[in-house]
C-alpha cells in the first residue's frame, strides 16, 4: 500500500465530496456558515517546503544501514515528512501551511525482530531518539519528535513486518507481525478462514502494532473486545532486551506487564509481535437500523441492552444532530426519504418520534444463524420498549460499507477553511446524560466565545456492562484569515471538550491514547500518583529518555 | 467474623472430617498409605511458642496510635502469629511447628481512608516496612515479613474498612471498602438486590483489597469476570498520596494504572476502596453434573462449549483422579452408586464410557429463566457430541454446598502427617493436554525420586477464548520423621509441577499471584525485561523498599 498523504488522510486518489449528496451543501452552509461550492483553501505545495537536511551522525547511519540494508534507512525528504507526525487535525494544519516541525533524521524500517534490536542497539549507543512507527494515523500526537530535541531522532517504521506468522486453530490463537495493516491482517487471515474481528475507523492505514500501543477499539468491539482484550502476547523490542510474555489466556504474576505495554505508545520499545484472538468467520453478519424517540431514550435503550443476556457486535446510536448529518449525506432516495415521506412519516408521528429529536441507531449481529435471530429478537423488544423501530438492513448496509471513509471529511473541510475534529470519552452509564449535556454546552460555549458558528454532534459507540463511549465530532470556521487563529481557536473548542469530559466523570480519552495531545489532562485523569505510576516505569525501563520522550506524561 | 485459625484454615469449630464419608479412608489408604483414623500429628500449643517481643520504637507506636487510635494498634503475640504469614501449606507447616518467623511488630487497624494515609505516613517516617494485610488467606507467600528484616514491621489490616459505601444502580456499579470479607460484601449487597459474582475457593474469608491484590479469579468467573474485569476503579494510599482511578468503562490513558494495581500484592501501597461490577440477581441459577468419557474428550468438550455462543457461568471438569476422589468423599448414596449400579452402568457401558476414565463435570448457568434454558440446550449438545451426558442437578447443588470446605482438606492431612497442596495455571487450549501430561508426570515422578506413595489430580477450573486454566492438587506423606523432611519433600513436588507449567507453556499462576513462593519461575514466564519493568514500577513507587518487600520480584 502506498504511504498516506503528506499533508491528509488516505491514499492520493480517495476523497470525500458533497458532489454525489444533494443536500449537503446546504446542511453545512446553514450550521457553519461555509459554502463548499466556494474557492478552496491552498496548500502549501511540496516543493515549496525548505525541509532541512537530516542531522544523522556518519557512524549512526552506518549501523543502522548495518542493521537493516541500505536499501531500509531513509533519508529521503518526503518519507521524513510523511514520519514526522500523525493525523491529528493539528498535524494536518500544521503540515499543509508547510510547518513540518522537527522531522526524523532517518527513517529506518527493520524486516524483523532482530533487525529492530540492532536498530535499538544502535540509536542508544549513539543516545538518538527512538520513534516507533505503525500506520501514522494517531491524532493525538504521539508521532511527533520535541521541537528542538537536540539529538539525532530515527523513525522506526515497522511496516515490513506484516506476515501472519502462525494460526494455533486449536486455541484460536493467531501470531502475527506487529507492523501489519488492518486489511493486510484481515486478508491473511480470512483466507484461512478467520478474522481478528478489530475494526478501528483508522483500519485501513492503521497497524496492529498501533492499536496496540494506543489501545485501540475497533467497530465491533463489544463483541471480539478492544484490543487490549484480544491481544494474549507481546514481543518488544526494549534496551533490556526483547520483552516476551505467553499467550496465556489469564495470569496473577504481577502487575501485567502486557497491559503495560497496551497504551505504551513507544515509551517502552518497539513492538514486533503479538499473539491476538483469532474467530472463524461468523456464519451471518447483519448490521439493522433503528430509530429511537430521543437521545435520552435512547441511551437507556442501549444501557438496557447492554444489561440484558443480547451481546450485538455492534451498539451504535447518534444523537439528533449527528442523524442528522447521516440523512443530509444520503446519496440517493434513502431512509431520510421515507423519513419525510408518506407511510414511514404517519408512523412515526402516531409512535410519538420527532424527526427533529430522533436517533438513528446501527446494531450489528454475528454468528450463527440461530443465534443471530435469537439476539435480533432480544434487541428489538427492548428498542419497542424504549419507543424505537427497526428500520431494516438498508441504512445498516450503508453505514458498513462507507465506515473507514469518515476521516476524509476532515480533509474536505480543511479544504474549505473549516475545521472539523473528534474527541470522545467513557463514563458509567448513571454519568452519561449529563456528561453528554456538559460537553455540548461546553463547545457551543467555545463557539461563542470564539463568535462562530459550530456544531456539535455525538455518538454512542460501544457498551460496556458499567457505561459507554460516546464519541462526539464538531466543527466550525474560525473567523479571521490568519492561519494562526486557527490553531488557536482550534484549542479553545478541543480543551473545552476535553476539560468538560474530565469535569464531568468521564475519562480523557477512550480509545484516542494520550499522546501530546491529551497529556494536560492525565493527572485529572488517573491522579498525581497514577501519572508518577507511569514516569516510574517509563523512566525505570527507558533510563536515557531515547524512546518516544515527551508522550503521556 | 473471628480471625482465622493461627495454625490452619477458617474457624474454630469448622473442619474436614473423613467419618461421614464411608470410602474415604480406603481411598486415602491405598492412594495415599495414610490411615486416617491412626494416630494425629501433634501441633505445638500456641502457650510453647516462644513469641519474641516487638521491636516497635516508641515514636512510631505514637505516631501510629495517633493515627488509628490506641485500641488499633496491637501488639498482642496472638494478633502478630496470626498477622506473620498467610495460609500456604509452607506457612501452616511451619506455624505447627512453632516456626513463626519474622514476626510483625505490631498489627494496625485503620478504619478509614484517612486513617490509612496516615498508618503509611507514620510508617514510612520511621522507615518501617508495612504490609497490608486483607484476609490472610494467601497460598504464595505474600504476607510474611523478609527474614531478619531490621526495621520495624508493620501489619496494617483493613478489615475494619468493610462498609459498601454506594451502589449506583444505572451503572451496575458498587463502591466498596477493601477490607470487606467475601460473605459481608454478599450480604451487603444481597439485601438490595445484586451480587458482585466473585466466589474464589477462600470466599469466606478473603476480602475485595486481598482479591485485587492477588488477581484473584472465583468460580463464575466465566460469567462474571476475574478481579482485575470487575474492577473499574481503585483507591490505594501510595507514598506519593491516594491513586484514584475513576470508574470508567474503558480507557486509553497510557499503560493502565488500575492494571499496576491489580496483582500488586501490597507492593504499591495500600488498597483502600474499589468500585466494581455490580450485577441484579440472577432469576435462576443452575449446577448441573455431567460426565464425559475421558480426559481428553472433557477437554476437547469444554473447548467446545467456550467456541460456541454458550456462556454458562461455571466450567469445571475434573480428571478421572479428581473424579474418583469426588466419588470416595461423597457422604449418602450418590451418584457414585448410581454409576455403580444397575441402570446408570448399563447406560454408561452402552455408551462407552469407562467409569475409571470418565471425569465428572459442573456446568452452571444464571440468569433469566429463558436464558438458562437456551444455554442448557446449547450446552447438552455439545456434552452428548463429546460422548457425555447430563446426570442432572443433585450432583451440581452438592457442589455449590460444600464449594468453599476444600481448604479445610490440608489441615485433615497435615494432621494425619500427609502433605495436601494445589498449583494452578492456564495455557491455550492447543498447549493444555501436553501440560496436563507432563505435570502428571512431573508430580509422579517427584514422588517416585522421594519414594513416597502420592496422589495427582486435576480439573479444569475455568474456560477462556484461548485456552482454560488447569487446577491441580496433590497429596503424599513424606519419609521419615524429621518434620523438616516435610518441607524439602514437598520443596521437591511443588518446584516440579511448577516448572512443568513454564516448561509446557503455562504460566506459572492462574490466580494465587507470585509472593514468594512462586518469584523464582516469573522471569522464566514474563522474561528478563518483563521482570525489569516491574522492578522499574515497584522501585519508582517506592524508593524506600517500605512496601512488602521481597515479593513479586
């Protein structure tokens, strides 16, 4: 696969547009004031860009030429441009004003377990930074060397190690390279019949590895678990050596060093391996559309769910103004239509569902045949106890087969001078509405502070037994022509959110990782004690501060 | 409740006896070449123990009296024995004998969070070692004081910190003190409707604090979780001040600081308060007794059933050893007759099964009355695919009634001479049957090389995705008469099986955590580096080495 954009997500060639949704245009020229018909913001061009020439000492390039092949340690200035951060929408308007920041040296990318020791081996003999790299999709800055670091820094890409190395059928148990693409993984292990069953919206550009590191969720994690729950082993590559746990399926030896290394964003090494849940293919695969009355209603419909004995692989439900958004994209005759026209609307209006207030639900089923009806039942009695209906497997469809697309919009929007970003959370279920309340009123108050128009909009997008992720995406023009503000007005929305989450019990960040991004808020988080927990392990495993230094705390 | 016993389990009054059990003494006899109505092994009386004085500077004993109140701090010779080890069968060998080690200079009892902070604050000013102490039902060593430990030794129980505090409905949350017992926090919770599902075999007298330090894992685990699933969030009084987490379902906040907690056997602070899973009590709950043809084929069932969409709340199977000794122990015609007898043996014949390989069975189901149905359905067909069949609920309800005795088993023993211990691990599901064989062999061959008649068995005590945990015990009476034969002896069984498990790919504990008695195997089960980066976290926590020294690493 080619590398990703240097300045956006995704491959040159895929794009979102409003051309094939007739009534887009109109959605966001009336709730952010911009109209995407409208002249196009600039990018800086390449070549316009002074990327400074690599600081890599003679005797370093020549051990890590050593270690991996010539062929394998970059130092071209599009790849060191491409390594140097993330996605994150500050990575993004950063890079396309052409404020690269400070690049890696090299990009080195080791072919093995043994090639990526010598690599480590040679960056802390000659004390280098050290930043492992998967499929660059993180947002929240843990991609990116300190400004000004002093020291030679090498970008450790380990995208060569991309093999399913060993399927155990037995105990459903797949080894495979950390440095693996999601569709990669899924193909090699579909073709023998199984998948891992993970699904981040970042899966097409994102690595196992990654999602180790960031402690990634993917779509259908409440039923194959988030990554921490799939993932049995690790292999890492640390200054004390390699770092190897079994793929045992549960142990009391300690505090878990493999949940140590789950979230460890590079801190602790490079990760090579891992040994995740392998499920056969399930039989059936249906994805069904609901419409709840409300927001409120349909929280407790998802909270009822998830206390009943139903286990969907997928609880989904947007709140009014993200349903919203979903019907203004339609592309053709669809849900919306039936919506606003005859039958469906009479029906609505006699169930007592506002289209204004409704809430367009996605509950994903796998298994067995039997046992997917058997779940289909469950479910739907609970969506009729709480006011909703099933509205079939069209939208279902749809939401499956445009579901890794949703990261280019923010291109598209940044196209147009709009900002347009994600920030979600987890909190228990008795926290949710107020949270959901909190957050709402805390970016339409940045909005106002800032005078412009916004919006706001939320989903739910996984159940736990205690509580929820929801998953909240805003955007806004900033006013004013200068590139600076921005950033700025960018940061009065992004902390007001983030601030609103910790204020109101819920965590900083569900599945997003911390990275530089999120770092303010740990210690609200998880406690003065908690982030010295962290600064204990990382300073006691990484003593010379080479590996990934600046990220979490 | 009463403290324990300070030679042996449980309570005053409570013990194993073989006289309502007709075969047992046969089966002891024969397997074991113990008479279990010969002559009892002596104990020392607790009034010959010479029980050194505390070492307990004056300073300190103020400083601590000042923080728990003067009738909280104990330095009663009873109080210290009983607070100097937890309950493996090295500690009762030794406590029998009068060898009562490194004594703690005095137990502390704080009643609150506060109080705690303060027992920590006065301790680690004195430089005192302090280990916290829950239930004292540890089997690994994790409660005793390093011999000749120079400083003073503090022991700072919680047990009087054992108050639900908060059940948050909507979230199907409980917030509960540390020092709560397993039959108190049921009780509490019970009255308004909900249980927290955690059932170890030391229940009754081992609290939440012991259960998060140690990892621990109860028998509907399979339903409701291990410790560290339920637990969402911690409290612990660190050097560094109170750790809180917040009781979120999921997080990405770096490496997991509530994961550090759990299975950190005092060595991070002191567990002050937990908010965990609370769920409704269940409408039905069911045991049901199966038997399967043989060892391999109960494996190959139980596999069978964690492949499918069945998620009964018990999986237990025994070997045909365990099954036997099921059967000798059983108290009034049972199903032992019942195989023996007419119809079942025509039926089991018929159907091939062996009655000296067939291995018993307890599969549990809870939850709405539907629900148990379903599941019973799922799970008859995948026994009788197997070549098993359900021998119904009497078996199971037996079970449920004596599930918390088998502790009281190694006193019987110990009292008659014999030595009775159990080592636990878990594997994946392809590795378990090679396991199995070798740690039988190990075990056997350990007694063969002390020339000693012994007893190995095992069950399968709980079923994952991957792989399941395997649950031996084993039995033997020592050569000779030296008492410290017994502990060489049983030096020479234990190290086998254990090193069977790392050598066969298990891990070297399931759920009893590492102490001391299991620290020597950890960096063959989580390597070198894995065992650096707990150091790394234990030494930044803390620097002084106050907290529960010498266990875990």
């Amino acid at each position: 696969m080619a590398p990703m954009r240097w300045w956006g997500w995704g491959e040159p060639g895929v794009s979102f547009t409003h051309e094939d949704k007739p009534e887009l245009r109109a959605f966001i020229l009336r709730h952010l004031g911009v109209d995407v018909e409208g002249p196009t913001a600039r990018r800086v061009a390449f070549d316009d860009i002074t990327v400074p020439e690599p600081s890599l000492p003679t005797d370093l390039r020549a051990e890590l030429e050593a270690a991996v092949g010539g062929q394998h340690v970059s130092v071209d200035a599009l790849d060191r441009v491409v390594h140097a951060r993330g996605k994150s929408l500050r990575d993004l308007m950063r890079h396309r004003r052409g404020d690269i920041g400070r690049l890696p040296d090299a990009v080195v990318r080791p072919g093995s377990e043994e090639e990526a020791e010598a690599v480590l081996r040679a960056a802390l003999a000659a004390d280098a930074v050290v930043i492992p790299f998967g499929g660059g999709t993180n947002i929240s800055g843990s991609l990116e060397a300190p400004a000004g670091e002093p020291r030679p820094v090498v970008s450790v890409d380990v995208g060569r190690m991309d093999r399913l190395l060993e399927i155990d059928e037995a105990s459903r148990l797949a080894r495979v390279q950390a440095g693996v693409l999601g569709p990669r993984l899924e193909e090699q292990l579909n073709a023998r019949g199984w998948t891992a069953g993970h699904f981040p919206d970042s899966f097409t550009h994102s690595t196992l590895g990654g999602w180790i590191a960031t402690r990634s969720c993917g779509m259908q994690s409440d039923r194959y678990g988030d990554v921490a729950d799939l993932t049995r082993a690790v292999r890492v590559v640390t200054p004390a050596g390699v770092l190897a746990t079994r793929p045992v399926p549960s142990t009391s030896t300690g505090p878990s060093v493999r949940e140590m290394v789950l979230g460890s964003e590079g801190r602790l090494g490079i990760i090579t391996e891992a040994t995740i849940h392998a499920h056969r293919l399930p039989a059936q695969r249906t994805i069904l559309g609901y419409l709840l009355p409300d927001w409120r209603r349909a929280v407790r419909a998802m909270r009822a769910i998830a206390e009943s004995e139903a286990a969907p692989s997928v609880t989904r439900v947007s709140d009014a103004h993200e349903t919203q958004l979903s019907f203004a994209t339609r592309r053709r005759p669809s849900i919306a239509d039936r919506v606003q026209s005859g039958a469906l609307r009479w029906y609505l209006e006699r169930r007592g569902i506002d289209p204004e207030a409704m809430c367009l639900a996605f509950i994903g089923y796998e298994g067995p045949q039997e046992h997917v009806k058997a779940q289909r039942g469950l479910v739907g009695r609970i969506v009729r106890e709480h006011g909703g209906l099933c509205i079939g497997s069209g939208p279902g469809e749809l939401y499956d087969a445009k579901k890794f697309d949703t990261p280019y919009i923010r291109d598209f929007l940044l196209d147009r001078g709009a900002l347009g970003d994600v920030s979600e959370t987890s909190a228990p279920w008795g926290t949710l509405p107020q949270l959901y309340d909190d957050v709402e009123a805390a970016a339409n108050g940045a909005f106002a502070r800032l005078g412009v128009m916004g919006y706001v909009m939320c989903h739910l997008s996984h159940s736990y037994h205690a509580g929820a992720c929801l998953y909240f995406t805003f955007a806004f023009r900033p006013a004013g022509d200068e590139e600076d503000d921005g950033l700025e007005a960018y940061d009065v929305v992004k902390s007001a959110i983030q601030q609103a989450f910790v204020d109101s019990g819920g965590t900083l960040s569900h599945h997003h990782a911390v990275g530089t991004e999120h770092a303010r808020w740990l210690e609200q988080d998880i406690s003065a004690p908690g982030v010295a927990m962290l600064r204990a392990l990382f300073d006691g495993t990484d003593p010379g501060a080479n590996l990934n230094p600046g990220k979490i705390v």
